[in-house]
C-alpha cells in the first residue's frame, strides 16, 4: 500500500495555507479526514497498479521486492485490499461534499486508467501521472470551499511533470538494456528526449512560479522574495538527474540530498511568514533570504 509514498498527497493541503484557511482550527477535522481518504484511495490505486505489473517487476531491481512481485502476498488478497480501500475512500469522499467526492474519483478513475492503458503510452503516461497530482491538490480546495487558482493547476502540473521526467530518465539509465522490460514506453523515449523534455518543463515551472510571484496578489507581493530559493531548488533538482542519482526515481529519497532538504524547508518557512505575517517581520523575512543563502552556498 505503499505507505511512504502518502507524502504526495500533501498536495492536498496547498490550497487552504494559500486561501489562509490552514489557522482555522475548524476545518482540521475535515482535513484531516479528507487526507487519510486521499491516502486510502492512493493505496487502492499501488495495489491495482502492482497487480497488473507483477510479472514486469519481478525484472526490476528494486521492485522485484513489492510482496506482490516476491511472492509475500497472493494476488487475492491484493484484489481483496484495492476492492475494500476504493470503496470506503470513495463512500467517505462523498460523505464530505460533491466536490470532494469528484476529485478523489478523478484520482481512482486516473489511475485506473493509466495502469490498464496510458501507462503504456509515451508521454500520456507522464501527463496521466501530472494530472493525479493536480486532483490532489484541488481535492483540498473543494474540500474547505475556497477558490481554484489557476496557478496552483499550472504549477502544480508542471512540477509532478518534471519529477515524473526524472524518474523515467533514471530509470532508463539504470536499467539500460531490461528497461523496455519493464516499460513499454521505454521503445520511445531516450536519454537525449528525456534531457531536452527536462529542460523544457523546468523552464516552464520557473517562469510559471515567477509570474505568479509577480503577478498574484498573495502576500501582498512579497512571494518574490521565496523566487530565489525556489530556483535553486529547480537547479539542484536538475543537477541531480544529469549525475544520475538514483534518489531521484523516487522523490521520497529525495529528503537524503542535505542541499535541496535544507532549500526546501527554507521555502516553506518563508511562504509561511509571506501568507501569515505579512508585512509585519519583513525585515525578519529580508533576513532570512540573505542567510539561506549564505547557507545553501556552504552547503
């Protein structure tokens, strides 16, 4: 059920801090109910997925080790686990609002989709997995009824695009001649595609974040001033594929790169002063810019 992936669905959560809704000590039942379901319904999905490719990873060097792939668990009680898990996420999803309920079946739906069909696929394959990152992250708008921004679908998209990038260029460099063992979609893509899609999408994410950064009026304008940690982030992300870092098939691992853990939190201080304190500890903000920096330079 892959539980250490649950971390994806922290995406969740991204509307409400940017809505100001994460303080309203109201709403964290419903959070926290809506996050367990999302969690639940990703787990139905690992475990349908891990169905159908059972016999591919048994030819992976890391998956071969999934209980189903090993043989520790049969694949009845798999079909057992994805049966009971996509109905009570979905039954509770409903429970909780229409909306809600719509993207969390999005998500079911999506990944269904991609494990029987456009996991297949070169490129659907990436823009499916993309896509079930951007219902996570709507499922908490819907869930505390505060608006869509459309910069939270582009960059949200933009960012599960280039991860799920790094991923296949990893994978293919690691399994070399067995990856169209594994993936099918590996007759498509190379090294040198992969690298310029890479490239492509990372300038896209940098000059969506800085638009909104420019352009929305969160914060009261001072979101620029998390631009440069965010592009260092990109860079160091970018770094990591072209040396081949294993971590990077998984962004789990990703956390073991000391640089880009220390980025990101970082980030995520300063997004949160920008949102909850405003103006009032600007110069306390302008502060932390300048040592992060100095930091992630000794890094």
């Amino acid at each position: 059920m892959r539980p250490h992936q649950w971390y994806k669905n922290l995406l969740f959560f991204l509307g409400p801090i940017f809505a100001l809704k994460i303080t309203t000590m109201d709403l964290w039942p419903r959070l926290l109910i809506g996050f367990l379901v999302l969690c639940l319904c990703s787990s139905s999905n690992y475990v349908f997925n891990d169905l159908l490719d059972m016999e591919r990873d048994k030819f992976h060097p890391r998956k071969k080790n999934r209980p189903l792939s090993s043989g520790a668990i049969s694949p009845m009680w798999a079909v057992a686990i994805f049966i009971i898990g996509g109905i009570v996420s979905l039954w509770v999803a409903f429970e909780l609002g229409f909306g809600f309920f719509l993207m969390v079946l999005a998500l079911f739906a999506t990944s269904q989709v991609y494990s029987l069909a456009l996991g297949r696929i070169a490129f659907l394959d990436i823009l499916t997995v993309s896509a079930d990152h951007v219902w996570r992250a709507l499922s908490g708008c819907y869930l505390v009824s505060v608006r869509v921004s459309p910069w939270l679908i582009v960059c949200v998209f933009l960012l599960a695009l280039l991860l799920a990038l790094g991923k296949r260029r990893i994978e293919l460099e690691s399994l070399s001649e067995k990856a169209v063992s594994h993936r099918d979609v590996f007759r498509t893509y190379s090294q040198k595609l992969l690298d310029q899609l890479i490239s492509v999408v990372a300038t896209s994410l940098l000059l969506s974040y800085s638009l909104y950064c420019f352009m929305s009026g969160t914060g009261g304008g001072l979101l620029i001033l998390t631009l440069p940690v965010a592009t260092y982030i990109i860079f160091r992300y970018m770094y990591l594929i072209m040396q081949s870092k294993l971590l990077v098939e998984d962004p789990y691992e990703l956390i073991k790169d000391k640089q880009l853990l220390a980025a990101a939190i970082v980030w995520i201080i300063m997004i949160a002063m920008v949102l909850y304190l405003g103006t009032t500890y600007l110069d306390l903000l302008d502060s932390i810019v300048g040592i992060s920096t100095l930091i992630l330079f000794a890094l």
